[in-house]
C-alpha cells in the first residue's frame, strides 16, 4: 500500500497491479453476486492522482457482523486481493479492523487505482466476506475509447490479451432505426447494417482484427439518422500500452 493524502483527510491508495497485489483468486465470478448488496466505483476529481486514475468504493447493503476483504481484476488476470479486514460500525460504514489498536480506516476514504492501465480495458473490483459466501462486484473502464455526435455516444472495450477483439456498444441513437456500421483497419474496409434496440441502443458488435502488414491502426464508424459517430484507436500490441 502506498499512504498518499487525498482531500482533508489522509487516505491509503491502493494500487492494484500485480506488484502489489495478493494471491490469486478464479473463483470469483460477478454473475453470482449475492442480491441486495452493491458497490460501485466513483472516479476522484482529476489531479488528485497525480495523473492517475482513482477511486473510491461506495458501498450499501452490506450486512453488519461480516469482515470483508477488498479485490481488484487486473486486465486478462484473476481477482487478487488488495486489502483486507473490514467490517460495518456504529455509523454504518465499512471500517478497517486494526488488530495492532490503530485508529480504523473508512473504505470510503481510501483511494483506489488501477495504476498504469490499456485504454479500452475493463478493471473490477470485488467486496468479499472472508468465507467467500457474500460478494458484489463494481466494473469501470479507467482509460475509455470513446466518442461522441450529438445525442449518440460510442464505446469500445478492449477484450482479448493480444489486443486484437473489440466489442462496440452505443447509446442516445434514434430506437429502432438502422445504421451502417464501418470497421476499417489494415486498407480493408467492412460495411454493414445494425438495428439500433427500442431503448436507442447499439447492440454489442464483436470487432476482430487480423495482421495484414504492419499498420495496427483502425478506425470504426457509427451512421445514423441523428448522428455519426467515429472511433479511431489502435490494435494488437500499441492496445495493450499501459498508461
């Protein structure tokens, strides 16, 4: 752990990189999540991470009486524990317990980081009770691919360990209109349609990128009836540069 003042208070930064991290975790999943209990993860103001991205958990429904410990998913790797010994107090809030006499520390006060990061990539976070039987999970995307036209708004998240699969997600586009989508990389160019959802969404479109010649640049294309919408990133190994 590495002490860092974050606002009034003194906090701890966690850093969650494999330098730091604890032991390895694959049995971890978020699609079991335990019901009624949700963490999320809320982004510190710009400068206060000294160009890092930070967070603080947010935290409610957790039951009293329960120690949790705190998890962190790198990139393509397996949960890792990153600190460890909470409980609920008094007022209600996730508190470290000091075996040592310590003054506690509230989760909420600490900040927590990713440290260096590839853009488009997805970094989790998971709260977990000692004996495994209660857990919430918290996603975010530290270093987004992201663009904007008007009300619509693409995404694309980095999903493979060779940085060579994308998937695209939009919102804010006309429900149920039909777009053209555009993936081009390497001098080839791909068109074709995608019905936008009744909610105004882009359904999840899975991009996979092959090596032909040496250019790891690539562009993708959103055209709709109220906007049109251009990505432009790189693939392969420049996506997996942490930063």
């Amino acid at each position: 752990m590495i002490f860092q003042r974050v606002g009034p208070a003194l906090a701890i930064l966690l850093v969650a990189s494999p330098v730091f991290a604890g032991h390895g975790a694959t049995d971890l999943n978020s699609h079991r999540a335990t019901p009624g209990i949700k963490i999320e993860l809320i982004e510190l103001p710009p400068g206060q991470g000294g160009g890092t991205v930070q967070y603080r958990l947010r935290s409610t429904g957790v039951p009293r009486d329960v120690t949790f410990d705190v998890w962190a998913k790198d990139f393509r790797q397996p949960f890792r524990e990153i600190a460890s010994g909470f409980r609920i107090d008094a007022a209600g809030a996730l508190v470290s317990i000091d075996l040592n006499g310590g003054r506690p520390q509230r989760l909420d006060a600490m900040a927590l980081s990713p440290g260096p990061y590839p853009r488009g990539a997805a970094w989790e976070v998971a709260l977990v009770s000692i004996d495994r039987a209660i857990t919430a999970f918290a996603r975010v995307i530290p270093h987004p691919i992201v663009a904007r036209d008007g009300p619509c708004t693409v995404y694309l998240e980095l999903a493979s360990a060779r940085g060579e699969r994308f998937v695209a997600s939009g919102t804010g586009f006309v429900p149920g209109d039909d777009v053209v989508v555009e993936s081009q990389f390497s001098g080839q160019v791909n068109r074709r349609p995608l019905r936008v959802t009744a909610e105004g969404m882009l359904p999840p479109d899975d991009i996979s990128h092959a090596p032909i010649g040496p250019d790891r640049s690539a562009r993708y294309a959103v055209k709709g009836r109220a906007c049109e919408v251009t990505l432009e990133y790189r693939w392969g190994a420049p996506a997996l540069q942490r930063r």
